[in-house]
C-alpha cells in the first residue's frame, strides 16, 4: 500500500502492479449560499463530474478528455509541489473540461475558485483495484490501482489483504482483481502507463 511508488519499490524483486500514477484533481469555490452542508455527493457521469459541499464551498472534480500520467521513475520522494505539466494552478485543465458541469450547476459562474488540489491516483487498463499477491514475490501482498476510490474501497480491502496475510481465505472473492491478470507487462512502458490514463478519463463514477 505504498501509493503511486509501488512500481519503484517492486521492480527490483521482479515484481510488479498494474498501474500508473494518473493525475486527479479537483477544486474548492468561495463560500456560497447555494452549497450549505447538507447537499448531497453528486455524481454527473454525463459531464465528467462530481460535487459536494466542502464547508460552506462546493468541491469538484473534474475527468480530463485526456488524462495525464507520471512515470513512477521520474516521482520525487516528496510531492509537495510535484505537478503533471506545466498548468500548476489548474486553470486550462479547468477550461478544458467545466462547460458541461456549469450547465448543471450556473452557480459555478457566481463564485471564485479559491483552492486547486492535484496529485496521482493509481489507474488500472480495466479500471479494476490491484489485490492480493504480488506477482513473483513470495509473502508480499499489494493494495494498490485503487482507482480514485481508495477511502471508499479502504475497510473492505484492508479486510481482505488481512485475512490473506493471515493464511486465510478472504471473505471477499479478488479472483477479478488480481495483480498478475494481465500476464507479463512493463509498469515503466509509456504505452502502458498511457493505458492506465485511459481507463480514468473514460470511467463514470465519481
């Protein structure tokens, strides 16, 4: 469970996690009366959306058309301050991708954007969390490619590895979930890792 650097820490015991570091972002308006606290998580699959109320402000995220990814090589040890490109403050990337979400929410248009957060999130090419066994790598297991969900995966994943560390079997079947699924493959191979960037531009949820 060891985030967007599981890849670096693998390589070297031949082993390895199918998934690349995909940027995520999101951002954070001014206080507004039209976001008090109890509004709802929304997701807007149509536009590439997800909102909900952050004290007072509205929280969003947005998907991009193309989605950027790192090479693990190339992370820093700390990424305070690491970007994907050069659009540190996420205005283009905002530009990009907001018209379909303003036509569902015309407040947007009302408030300044206060705050911007990026950084990566583990993508898999299906979509599909990396868990269990590590390939080629006897007594290490992997929580990992959790694809954007990894609070909401957290209980029932740490449940599984647990009982796998244990010698047991989950109560959750990871048949689907596999880390070895997709046979022989290089975590450091830009095709690969363009795939990975695919599965979060083209996913629906939140």
């Amino acid at each position: 469970a060891s985030g967007p650097w599981i890849n670096n820490l693998l390589a070297p015991h031949d082993s390895g996690v199918p998934m690349a570091p995909v940027c995520s972002h999101y951002w954070i308006t001014a206080n507004h009366e039209a976001y008090p606290a109890n509004c709802p998580v929304t997701i807007l699959p149509d536009a590439n959306a997800y909102a909900r109320p952050e004290v007072g402000s509205l929280l969003f995220g947005l998907r991009d058309k193309e989605s950027k990814w790192a090479n693990p090589k190339d992370l820093p040890d700390n990424l305070q301050g690491f970007a994907f490109d050069e659009d540190h403050d996420g205005w283009a990337a905002l530009e990009e991708a907001v018209e379909p979400f303003m036509e569902r929410c015309p407040s947007l248009a009302e408030v300044e954007i206060h705050h911007y957060i990026s950084g990566p999130s583990g993508y898999t090419p299906d979509g599909k969390y990396a868990l269990g066994a590590a390939p080629n790598l006897d007594g290490a297991f992997v929580v990992s490619g959790c694809c954007g969900a990894g609070v909401s995966i957290s209980g029932g994943a740490g449940s599984a590895i647990a009982q796998l560390v244990m010698g047991h079997e989950p109560q959750i079947d990871l048949s689907a979930f596999a880390p070895n699924r997709f046979g022989a493959f290089d975590p450091f191979d830009e095709d690969f890792l363009a795939s990975c960037a695919r599965s979060r531009s083209q996913k629906k949820a939140g």
